[in-house]
C-alpha cells in the first residue's frame, strides 16, 4: 500500500522534511499548516518541489472547531475555509482534516453539525477538495470515531467522510471492530500512530507520546485489519507528536518511519488473505546464538589484561587484520586495534549473531532500509554481510562452529555449506611465529597475558549471556524496533533505572530460548555521556569462584556499598557466610518466583565494562532491581579515577 508521513512528525524545515520523507521511500505527506506558514517557499513551489521529490500532497490540516457553532460564527469559519480551499488547490492537495470541534462555543447538537459540515463539504466540492472529519480524543462533545462517522452519514454529502487516526481510537479504548461498519469509499483518510500505555491526560499523551508502530502498546495489526476490511485503500499515513523525534536528525527518524509501516503490513497481511498489495518483507531470521563481541581499542593492554583475569585465552589472529579472537567456553570476544579504534578509550563495535541463514537475515535487513555496510575484505576472507543498528553497532550474520573452539583449535561448520567465520582467523601460535621478526614490547605483553587463561571447570565463563548497548538518547524507540522487525528478537517490558542524576530507561530484546539476549538502554539526558556505557555480560556456573579468580588474577571489581549488604539481609533470608562472601566480592544478588540471579562487575575500560552473572532456575531477567547501586558505584568510581 502506498505510505505518507505528516511533515509535524519529523524535525527540521519543511523542505529539509520534504526530502527525508522522499529518500526513506514515502508516497506522499500529509502537510502540517505550521509547516507551510514557516516556509519562504510559496504553495506552488511547494507542490513543485513535492513533484520533484516523487512525493504527493495527500492531506492539508488541520482546520479546527468548524461545527456545531452559532451561525455567525460558522460564517466566519466558511469565509476562513474558502481561503484554506484555494490554498489546497495551488498547493495540489485534495482533502483536508477537520477536526472535532473543542470550542466552548459548541453545542452539543448532531444534526447542527451535521448541517454545518455538509455545507462545508458543499464549499470544498466547489475546489475539488474532500473534507475528512476527525474525532478528537479530547473533543467537547464528538470524540469517538463511531461518534463522527454518525455525523458524517447524517450529512450525506459525497465531499464529507471520516479520517481515522487509531490513536484517537485506542486511547480512549473503543472497539476498532465497528470500522467495519462504515463503508470504504467514506473513510477518505486514515492516520497512525503507537503510543506507550500511560494512565494520563490524553491531549498530553498524545502531544508529546505518540510514537511509531511498533514502538508502543497498541494492537495497531489489529486496528488496520478492521480498516482495510472495510474497503479502505488509500495511504497508510504516520501522524506523531513526539518531542524525542521533533529534536532529532529527520532522515534516520524518516527511515525509522517507513520500517515501522513494512512491519506494520507484515504483521497485518496474515489477517487479510483477500487484500492485495501489502509489500511483505523477507521473512525474519531470528539468531540462534551470540558468535562474538568486537571491541575495538586504542590500547590492547588494558584490555588484554582484564580478559586474561577473567580466563579467556588469545587463540588466534585474523590473518589481514589487527584483530586477536580471545576465547572461553562458546565465549568470543574480538579485540580490534586497527584504524577504526576510538581514541576516547575502548568500545563495544560489533556483535556477531549466529544466524541458521546469514544471506537471508541479510536480505530481510535490506527489505527494511537496513542496507548491508560496504567492508573491505581479502579476497580469501570469509564474507560476512553486517548491517548498522541505530547507534552504529554493526551486526553480523555469522556461521560458527558447532562446538567450543578449544585453544589453538579451530572447529568445523555447524553447515558444510556455509563458510565458517573463525576460518579467518590463524592460530595463535602459528601466527606469534609469522610476527616473531616484528613483534613489539605491547604484544609480547598481550601474549603472555593471554596465556593466563584457565580452561575449564567451576567458575569458568561458559558463554555470552547478555550484551548491554546504551542508545542515543534520541534513537531508544528506534533501536527496540528495529532489533525487533529486523532480527525477530522479542522484546520485554521497559524498565526505568533511577541514576543519582536522573532515570535511565532499558528495555531487552531476547530470542525464544535466551541465547541471544540484547538489553537496550538510554540515559537521563541527550548530554550525558556516563549514559554510553556499554557492557558485556558472561555467563558462569559458579559467579563467587569466578570472582575469586579474577580477583587472583589482578582483576579488580566494582566496589559495592555497605549499605546495599545491609538491605539485602533484611530484604532476603540469606546466611551470614553467604552474604559476608557477597560483601567482600561486590556480588550482587536478585531472585524472582522462577529462581536466582547472582553477578558482579569488572571496572570500566574506555567506554565497556563486563559482568560475570550466574543464573539459577528459570530466572529471565537482568538484575535491574541492583541496577541503582551498579550505577551510583560506576559514577562514584569515575570520579575516584580522574
């Protein structure tokens, strides 16, 4: 179906909106009256440059508080409407939103305004302009969509219809089942929008809430299928009020748009067997496992040091490039030194998904604006397609061995057919050798240390069990869609975290059986940069002898308060060992109906930080009741650092 976007749902000038509704693929727009009246460009410029753009001018709004008034006053409405009229018709648009009048000069009389708008619909016709009536949520005396369609069927008029906007809809809780009802040829408009469920004034959550499908609590899949079994087959249109999006870059935020509305129509079509032309993207592949972490460092030392004291080993070298693959259990972490290396300090720069299809999980990223980055590569290197997610985190689709890659090994692909990724990689020992001529005092340093691994056995890390990627502080919606519709992850109730200056937000996105496990965050503020905090969390059998270990090893942890030892004795019937053990490792503890969630934290390098967790019974979450103590720690230690 073709697809719009009103110009008030993205930041910038009109012409800047103009352009990033064409380059994220819209049909057309709905244009916002603020927008043109802050243009310098006149209405038949506009229509020339909409034209240009391969774009359509599909609806002018809003006009507001036009019926049910007294008759003087409705006067003074059709004389302002001739005017918005002939706009239309050197703009190019052919239908305008009328809103549900919220004037303290209304009455509340149907046929009064039913009179009224035919007889403004009868002034449109004369323009060639249809008049679209719309149900606010907050109107003084129409504010349910069957409400206006009763209005509209009372008028009679062939330039009068509805416009549907689901939030309206479903924030007041009406039954979209009644669409149905109405006849397809009047619903002249349909506007969408998702929202968080929020127990507050409408007009506030609407103005300052809406968000993208997708991105919120409405069954908007299910809302669309009332709509287009009614006969409706005009444009798909974006209508959202969001401070987020209105002070953010408007081509991501467009391409965002225009992702959520494909997903929206894949989750629609199974419903409507008999609608035709509901582009359906390639179907997701969802990841089966964690295959690596990439950090990419300006200093391998640093680095080296703490992965040692957690007991990986340095198994390999990519035989072009200055990356080492350190390796525990199934746990990879890639330490990256090459130009692409961040000069403020180490940072999480990758993350390989173990992918049943890696060409397919590919394709399905392209169908939804997600493009494959362009990598340079030797010609004998395994092709490996990743895409960006929205912090630039790249995502690689990878084929892995099927079983932990001992040190110095390298295994077999889990498909003979599919090139195995480590197969770029050359053994440690093979590769100090090729080096030995040239090798430096820095990496004989990281060779050593990357000896001091500890194989197997209690406490060891046994795999990836989460990563943790802090968002833009104007890309979290976007980054949760998008992990969600690009790589099938489901994604889990949002979390707010209370941070000593202000509350940060996470939300997680998980497969079916957990192991793959990504937890998204933002911060207090666009400006705080303590927020961008990224975090790999390895899973072990045994947190307290893997901490004992690391701290053997020269690790150091985070220091916990006192005081959150002496809550969590009254809050848990725990043994004074047991909690004198937690107390001198900074291990954390949580438990839930389905079981116990035991970890501690590593010290920050650069921009990342590890945990070591231990999971017992069915316990699914993150430990986000501990969440407050880890940040205050980390903002205490940052300090103690500088």
């Amino acid at each position: 179906m073709r697809t719009s976007i009103a110009t008030v749902s993205l930041s910038g000038s009109l012409t800047e909106k103009l352009t990033a509704a064409a380059r994220a693929g819209f049909d057309g727009v709905e244009i916002f009256e603020n927008d043109l009246l802050a243009s310098p460009l006149t209405p038949e410029e506009i229509r020339a440059r909409t034209a240009d753009l391969g774009l359509s001018i599909d609806l002018y709004q809003p006009m507001r508080d036009i019926e049910a008034v007294p008759e003087e006053e409705f006067a003074r409405n059709l004389w302002r409407a001739r005017h918005k009229f002939e706009l239309m018709r050197r703009l190019g648009a052919d239908t305008v939103l009328v809103c549900s009048s919220v004037s303290p000069r209304a009455v509340d009389d149907d046929a009064l305004a039913a009179e009224q708008l035919g007889r403004l619909a009868g002034l449109a016709e004369d323009f060639g302009v249809r008049v679209a009536y719309e149900a606010l949520a907050w109107g003084r005396h129409v504010n349910t969509y069957d409400h206006a369609w009763s209005i509209v069927e009372a008028a009679g008029h062939p330039a009068l219809g509805t416009c549907l906007d689901s939030f309206h809809i479903l924030a007041r809780g009406s039954d979209p089942k009644g669409i149905e009802g109405i006849p397809g040829d009047k619903i002249f408009f349909l506007q969408l929008a998702d929202a968080p469920l929020m127990a507050m004034d409408v007009l506030q959550w609407s103005r300052h809430y809406r968000c993208f499908p997708g991105q919120g609590g409405f069954d908007l899949s299910g809302l669309l299928a009332h709509v287009l079994r009614a006969g409706y087959r005009g444009p798909l249109s974006l209508e959202v009020f969001n401070d987020v999006f209105r002070q953010a870059e408007a081509g991501p935020t467009a391409v965002d748009a225009r992702r959520s509305l494909l997903v929206l129509q894949e989750a629609t079509r199974p419903l409507l067997r008999e609608a035709a032309g509901l582009a359906a993207p390639a179907a997701p592949v969802v990841p089966t496992g964690v295959a690596f972490a990439e950090l990419v460092t300006p200093d391998v030392v640093p680095v080296a040091e703490v992965l040692g004291a957690l007991g990986f080993t340095r198994t390999a070298r990519h035989r072009s490039k200055p990356v080492d693959l350190w390796e525990q259990g199934r746990a990879r972490v890639l330490v990256n030194t090459g130009p692409a290396a961040r000069r403020d300090g180490t940072a999480l720069a990758a993350i390989g998904l173990e992918s049943p299809d890696p060409a397919a999980a590919a394709r399905r990223a392209e169908s939804l604006l997600a493009p494959v980055l362009p990598r340079r590569r030797a010609l004998e290197d395994v092709p490996l397609d990743a895409v960006a997610a929205p912090d630039g985190t790249e995502l690689f689709f990878c084929a892995s061995p099927a079983l932990p890659v001992l040190p110095g090994q390298v295994g077999s692909p889990v498909r003979p057919e599919l090139r195995d990724w480590t197969d770029d990689f050359e053994h440690a020992e093979h590769a100090e050798h090729a080096e030995h001529a040239e090798r430096t005092e820095r990496t004989e340093l990281v060779g050593r240390v990357g000896r001091v691994g500890q194989g197997s056995g209690a406490g060891s890390v046994t795999r990836i069990d989460h990563l943790a990627l802090t968002q833009p502080w104007h890309q979290f919606d976007e980054a949760v869609l998008f992990h969600h519709s690009l790589l099938g992850l489901s994604g889990q109730e949002s979390v707010d975290v209370a941070d000593p200056y202000g509350l940060h937000r996470s939300r997680a996105v998980t497969n079916a059986d957990g192991s793959v496990r990504i937890a998204l965050g933002v911060g207090p503020a666009p400006t705080d940069d303590g927020a961008r905090a990224q975090h790999i969390a390895l899973a072990t059998d045994d947190v307290t002898d893997a901490a004992r270990r690391f701290c053997a090893a020269g690790g150091r942890l985070l220091a916990v308060p006192a005081n959150y030892y002496d809550d969590l004795a009254a809050r848990y019937e725990l043994g004074d060992e047991e909690l004198a053990t937690y107390r001198e490792l900074g291990i954390l503890y949580d438990r839930d109906r389905k079981g116990e969630f035991r970890h501690c934290y590593t010290e920050t390098v650069g921009r990342v930080f590890f945990e070591l967790v231990q999971r017992d019974g069915g316990y699914q979450g993150y430990g986000a009741r501990n969440a407050p103590v880890r940040l205050a720690a980390q903002r205490a230690a940052g300090r103690a650092g500088r």
